[in-house]
C-alpha cells in the first residue's frame, strides 16, 4: 500500500525501551523530541503498569539522537500537575515558539485500566479508585447514558511551558472538559498574527482534523474544518503526528490515519500520511498523498505489549535535508527513521489537491 518507501529506520530501533523506575517500565511511547543547540531532549509518555494505566512523561537526553539516557529520577511533568494525581497525561508535542518551549498533551482527570487482548485495541475500563468523586448527578440518577465512561472523565488537551525544555509548569487549558479533544500540536510561529493549534475533537466528527487560533494562548476559536478521512486505510479515523514544518512549498503536516482491519477483534492499523498546507491560510490544502508513506513493517511495529501493528510518529526534526522521524511503535517503545525532506516533497507535488 505504501508509495513509495521514503524511510529508513534506525538499525538500533527501537532507540527506547520501558524499563528502569518503576513509573516507566511497563511502556514508553510517543515521543516529543528537540534539540536545545547543544543536546538532544526527549520527554517521553511512559507508564508503570497497565492497571491504572496511570502515564506521566518523563525525560531522557541524548548527544547523537540515537542513544538515550533518563535524564531525571522523576517524571517531569505528571496529571498531578494537571489537578488529579490518578490521571493520565499523554502524547507530548514540543513546538519552539518566541524564546520558550511549549508543550501540548492530552489529559484524562482518572486514569482507566487496561488488558491487551494481543490482536486489536485493549480491554479497557474506568479504574475503580478509592474516594473517586461521584458521578455527576444526572448520570447517578441513571438519565445520561455514557458509552466511554464518565462524562466528567473525557480527554481534553493543555498547554505546558518551559524556558530551559527540563522544567516544566501548566500554563492553561486548550480545549472544553465536556468534549473529548486530543492530537493538539502547536505551528511553531504565529499565522497572520495569531497563534494556531491542530485539534481532533471527537464530538465534532471522530475522523477529521481542526484548526482553532488564540491572540494570547489561553482563549481558542471554535474549531473549524481542516480535513477529513478519505482513504480506506484511514478508515476510522485521522489525527495529526508532529508539529507542522515551515518549507519553502508550504507547512508539512504529517498525520495518521487508523484503519478498521477487523471489528470484532477491534484490531486496528495506524499508518502516516502526508499533507502540504498552505503558508497563510493553513485551512488550505495544497497537497495530499493518498496512500500512506509510512506503516508498520518491521516486528518491533506489528508486535507489541499495548497495540499490534502501530506506528505513531509525534516528533520530527529536520536537519539540513534529512527528516528525523520519532514515534511509538506498538504503544510499547520508541523508534526512530530517516528521510530526504526533497523528495517527500517531490512525491507530494505529484499530489496536487
């Protein structure tokens, strides 16, 4: 399906494994990775265990960008920080922008539990925790019918701060509690004037991306229509990857789309796609591939503790022409490819929209 195969893969992959502290050595995936002009920072989600599925992100450096070290004893920032010490934080994107580090992530106030069936997505469940506050009062009183879980216990998605990339505060919320919104990354400049944001709001419409834009980073428009799934193998739903990079043809979006392989086992295939949009007005799209330029191939991709047949890419340096490509593989551990900028380009200029 792929076309054509523009990456190579790290031969170390995968660059890191769970392992070590007890808050990381069930998993570590999805990565947001950046380079502070002298070293290589990666915060990274991770877990301890699947039941809760309690993630926090912790941080590792490196000096090649292949080989990593935990940078910290602790998390550096944790859903304790968020509000609720039995949360989850997750997905981490890193964006560059006027002087400071900015990071978003996607937040649940408690944390749910997981058992992997080895085939598709997890059994999972709303972790039964000690003194969880009630109900609302209308799901306690059995009128509001709730198919994910509490309604007071949807992802939402916040914004982070840091001057240095190692310490890391809350700076405020990006999208509404009552909505579950997540695959919020940050453009790493203001567009004509405002800040801008991709979004998903999965009330909106499951399989679609959104821009909103703000004046001051606390206040968001509503979000408008970016793009929708259009292929079989985003067949359930699209989100976007990493933050958009600036290039001279417009602003290089990756995204991935999931495909539905087989409902009944609820196995799923997370592949990336590829999209130019342009420069001043995002909602424009100049270019789209219609098959995926990445999938998962190698085993460390189709086999995993969490999610078979994953990649997930939530970082992406670019140095000179070369693309340095982090994601999760398998919602397990964290890999790394390479490719050429020019001809990711070329093949999207064949794909005119």
């Amino acid at each position: 399906m792929i076309t054509p195969p523009l990456f190579t893969r790290e031969l170390a992959n995968p660059i890191v494994t769970p392992g070590g502290p007890s808050w990381r050595r069930a998993v570590s995936f999805n990565p947001a990775v950046y380079h502070d002009g002298q070293q290589y920072w990666m915060l990274e989600r991770c877990a301890g265990s699947l039941r809760p599925f309690i993630c926090q992100l912790g941080l590792l450096r490196s000096d090649d960008g292949i080989y990593w070290e935990i940078a910290t004893e602790e998390p550096v920032f944790s859903p304790a920080m968020c509000g609720s010490p039995i949360g989850s934080v997750q997905d981490p994107r890193v964006t560059r922008l006027e002087g400071r580090w900015w990071l978003t992530f996607a937040y649940r106030p408690y944390a749910w539990s997981s058992n992997p069936t080895g085939v598709g997505v997890p059994e999972s469940h709303e972790t039964d925790f000690p003194k969880l506050p009630p109900l609302p009062e209308c799901e306690a009183a059995g009128s509001s019918n709730v198919a994910n879980g509490r309604s007071d216990n949807l992802t939402r998605s916040g914004l982070a701060v840091s001057d240095d990339g190692k310490s890391w505060s809350f700076h405020s919320w990006i999208t509404p509690a009552n909505i579950d919104d997540r695959n919020v990354i940050l453009f790493p400049e203001k567009i004509s004037g405002r800040y801008a944001v991709l979004r998903r709001p999965l009330e909106a419409a499951s399989s679609s991306i959104w821009l909103s834009y703000s004046d001051d980073l606390e206040n968001w428009t509503a979000p408008e229509l970016l793009a929708k799934a259009a292929h079989p193998w985003e067949n359930n739903r699209i989100g976007g990857s990493c933050p958009p990079i600036r290039t001279d043809a417009g602003w290089l979006l990756f995204y991935h789309g999931v495909e539905t392989t087989d409902s009944s086992a609820k196995a799923v295939t997370y592949r990336m796609g590829a999209m130019l949009l342009d420069l001043t007005v995002p909602r424009k799209i100049i270019a789209r591939c219609p098959s995926p330029i990445f999938e998962p191939e190698t085993y460390y991709e189709r086999v995993g503790l969490y999610i078979p047949n994953v990649v997930f890419p939530t970082s992406c340096l670019l140095e000179d022409d070369t693309l340095l490509l982090y994601y999760g593989a398998c919602d397990t551990s964290i890999c790394l490819a390479r490719a050429s900028l020019e001809e990711l380009l070329s093949l999207l200029d064949r794909h005119p929209c």
